[in-house]
C-alpha cells in the first residue's frame, strides 16, 4: 500500500518437494568458517522411508514479491510516459518481462510469486500509480503491465514451473481519479470523513482516507457486492491460488468476516488468503486473524528482526515477539519478512557490516515460525530508502555471491518439514545469542543465532521435547561443523555476525 505519511502507532520505534538427505563423504571444515558441502546436490539420494511427512501445502511456501513496473522491462511497446529519472512514475518493468525472468525467480528457490495489482491505475509522468494500489478502472489490466491475455500466460508460466500464484488486491480505497467519484449515483459509496488525522482513533483508521485516497464504504451493500464481484471476476479470469489483502486493518473487522467465507463460496474454492495489517502490536495484529484473514504479515517480528540483526538490538527482543504467539489462531500462518515496499529495504536501515546483518536476517527468516515472504532484490542486497526510494529498478546481477547464500538458505528450509512446519521452541536467549529448536514427528532442527560483535560461547540446553539422545551428532548446514549432544547439553562456538541450522548427521542435505 503507498503510503506517504504513518501514524504514531505505525512509526512506533524498531521494538518490535520431498527432502533430502546427502551420500556420505568426508567433510574438512574449520570451525566458524562458511564452506560449502563437499558434495554437489545432484549427489543427493532419496531418504529412507522412516523420513517425516510432508508438511502442509503452504507451509512449504517461499513468498516472492517482484513489484512489476520495476522488475524487467519485456515489452517496450507498452512503455508510453516511462521515466526512470522519476522515482514515483512508470519504469517500464511488465508482465512479459516477468514471463522472462520467471526462470530467474524460480532459479533462487521461491515457491510463490506475490503479483501486483493488475487492474488499471491513476496515469502521470511524476506521480501516478505504478505500484497498482491507485485504481482508476476495476475491470481492466493496466496497459503498462500487459493486456489480460499476458495475465493469464504469467500466471500459467508459473503453474507450468510448480510456483503458486497470490494476487494483491486492493477494496480499501480507489484512485483520485476513479469515474466512480464523478458518479451521482455512487455519492455514498465513499466516506466522508476526510484524511486520517489520529491513526489510534480506530473509527478514523476504518473510515478516513489515507493520503487523501478516497475510501470505500464496505458496509454499503451495493459496494459489498462490487467488491465481491469483481475480485472473484479477476481469481477466476487469471486462475490464480490466492490474494493479498492490501490495508487490512483501514476496513472493518465485520466485513472481513462475511466478505471471505462469501469470496471462496463465489469462486468455488479455499483461497490462499494473506492480509497486511501495518502494525507493530501482536495483539492488535492477532485480532484480524480471529475475524477471519487466515495468513496475516508479522510486521511485529519483521521490527524486531531489522532491530536486533540491523542496529544490534537485545536478542531477547526475539523472544518478546515469539513470547506472544498464544495470541495469534496459528503462529505457524503468520507471513514473515525483514522489508518490503512500505518502508526501507533492511540493508539501507542496517548499521555496520551490512551484508553479514543481511545473511544473518535471512538465515532467521528461513528458519523461523511461519511463511518466509522476500521483496525482489533482497536477494541480491539492493539498496533503498524509505517509498519510493525503496522501489528502484532491479539489478539482477549486484550480487552473485549474496544470492548464492540466499539460494542456499532458501534450500534448507525447502528440504526440511522442521523448518517448514516444526514446532519452534524457545532454547536460549540473551543479548547476544538467540537459538530455538523446530520439531515435527521424525525430525528436529536447532538455530542458533550470534549477533554480537565476538564469538560467543555457549552451554545450551535441550529442550524437554527433543529426542536427540546423547552422543548425537549434529552438523551446521551452513559451515559443515559438527558438535556432540552431551548431558542433554550443546556447546556452542559461533563467529560474531553467523547463524548455525543444525541437525542430526546422515539425516538431511548439507546443502
């Protein structure tokens, strides 16, 4: 959602597939050093049959989201008033250009593509709706983008690589431009109550404009069914597995609700269903999946995490968060994140080394509780400060080694039901070191993660759930080094600024 200014609530400070497993060879590491596995991964071999069971379908997922109009230009026919001198206009990125980097998206281990809103938007050289949250017209493709027959081709190339597909979709707010506004007949489709002055006051969050956007009244039952209507007409036009709920919490808890139960009933099928809730609160946060959003982003942790890997924040911040996961229907359907395209990408906010913090944060993301979301060029550390700085135009080759490392920790998760759908338990906090174990019948990983400025040392504890008996051998799947369990025990040797994903030897991949 653009938005040009935030609350005080939304500007609160940062407080807040079938696995695998390798033929054995020896492996010559250094403790605390990032080597690779000796073995290429086409040497991997099927798992035996005592292997865990797959976990759920979504729970298997990997969000990407490019931003259309600045991930890849493929069709410059449809570039009229493109301007990249212009941070707020038209790049020229498109739907044909998406088509052609797909092999790129799937080539970093994603699973599900994130699609801007497609139908058309507000026009303008310096300040226009390139984003696709500015609707001036609900039933066409903006021309920009593509046609609707490029649409669809977009979505079945995806189909066609096994990537799921989530469509963004806008019933918040319309464009300043939209004819609706024009309409007599629709005088009370829209709010009256102009922009949103105190953003703790929850009628006028629900109720006034955000940027001065004219907003929608959801509760008028002509609009309910447009809305309706015309969302299931773009699921069922471009087939699509799901959406994304733009400014969530800017519509009443009531509408949501009956809007999607009345939704998947329209298009005959349970929709994947993600909602934005910009807020820093769990429990504020939790209460939108109670009213029925089944998947919501966990900005919460999203704040902490870019707080304690960016700035160097108290780990235990971490486990505040997870602290308050009983508030949540399912923890496990929180939508993580460390940036997208409200607020500053991590590396320009991050203080310091910035690509270690940035290797650090994604081996958390891929690790921890819930569906790992990554906006285009995280990947590859692209830069960007607050919107629209934080769109720029991808550069698909900035970095090869930092999206080999992503690659790599994208590859675990997607090779281990523990870190997919394991159950995460807390193990050791303090300011420096955080570490928890994620379980599913069959197979337990453990993370440990050293954010401190020196190796840190560490007597770690098992949990009482875990099943690793003495002796164990565990391996990190990052550096190849191995540690014994002992008296229930783990001792821990990490380099400042590194994560440790450790599971039993011979069990998994070293990837």
């Amino acid at each position: 959602m653009k938005v040009h200014r935030m609350s005080a609530a939304l500007a609160m400070p940062w407080t807040r597939a079938t696995p695998l497993r390798a033929v054995s060879a020896p492996l010559a590491v250094r403790s605390g050093s990032p080597v690779a596995c000796a073995l290429p991964l086409p040497a991997l071999i099927a798992p035996p049959r005592n292997q865990p069971a797959p976990p759920p379908e979504w729970s298997r997922q990997i969000l990407y989201f490019p931003m259309t109009d600045r991930f890849y230009d493929g069709d410059p026919a449809n570039n009229q008033g493109v301007d990249r001198g212009q941070p707020a206009g038209f790049h020229g990125g498109d739907l044909a250009g998406l088509i052609q980097k797909l092999d790129y998206v799937q080539s970093l281990g994603v699973t599900a593509l994130w699609l801007s809103p497609m139908a058309a938007n507000t026009q303008g050289n310096h300040h226009c709706g390139y984003h696709g949250y500015w609707i001036r017209d609900h039933n066409r493709v903006e021309e920009h983008q593509g046609d609707l027959a490029t649409a669809r081709r977009t979505v079945d190339e995806a189909h066609r690589r096994g990537m799921k597909v989530v469509l963004d979709v806008v019933l918040n707010h319309v464009g300043p431009d939209h004819p609706f506004l024009s309409d007599p007949a629709r005088r009370d489709w829209f709010h009256t109550l102009g922009d949103i002055k105190d953003w703790n006051d929850q009628h006028q969050v629900e109720n006034g404009r955000i940027a001065g956007l004219p907003d929608l009244a959801q509760e008028n039952p002509a609009v309910y069914e447009f809305l309706l209507e015309n969302t299931a007409w773009w699921i069922q036009q471009l087939g699509v597995d799901g959406i994304r709920l733009d400014a969530v919490k800017h519509v009443s808890k009531e509408f949501w609700q009956r809007f999607l139960p009345d939704l998947k009933a329209r298009v005959g099928k349970d929709l994947f269903v993600v909602g934005e809730v910009l807020h820093g609160d769990p429990g504020y946060v939790a209460a939108y999946q109670r009213a029925g959003v089944d998947y919501l982003f966990d900005f919460p942790l999203c704040f902490a995490i870019r707080n304690v890997f960016g700035r160097d924040g108290s780990a235990r911040e971490l486990g505040r968060i997870f602290a308050q996961d009983s508030q949540y229907v399912d923890p496990s359907h929180m939508v993580t994140l460390i940036d997208n395209h409200d607020f500053s990408r991590f590396v320009s906010d991050a203080q310091g080394d910035t690509r270690a913090r940035l290797k650090l944060a994604l081996a958390f993301l891929m690790s921890a509780r819930g569906l790992p979301s990554v906006y285009y060029g995280t990947e590859v550390g692209l830069e960007g400060g607050n919107d629209p700085d934080n769109r720029r135009m991808m550069e698909f080759e900035r970095d090869p080694e930092l999206r080999s490392y992503f690659t790599r920790v994208t590859s675990l998760r997607r090779s281990l039901p523990a870190l997919q759908a394991g159950t995460q338990r807390e193990m050791w906090q303090d300011d420096q070191v955080f570490a928890f174990s994620r379980q599913v019948p069959g197979q337990e990983a453990i993370a440990v993660f050293n954010n401190g400025p020196e190796t840190a040392r560490r007597r770690i504890p098992l949990r009482a759930e875990s099943r690793l008996p003495d002796g164990t051998v565990l391996r990190d799947l990052l550096s190849g080094q191995t540690l014994q369990v002992r008296d229930r025990h783990l001792e821990i040797e990490l380099a400042s600024k590194n994560p440790m994903i450790l599971v039993p030897e011979g069990s998994t991949p070293c990837i």
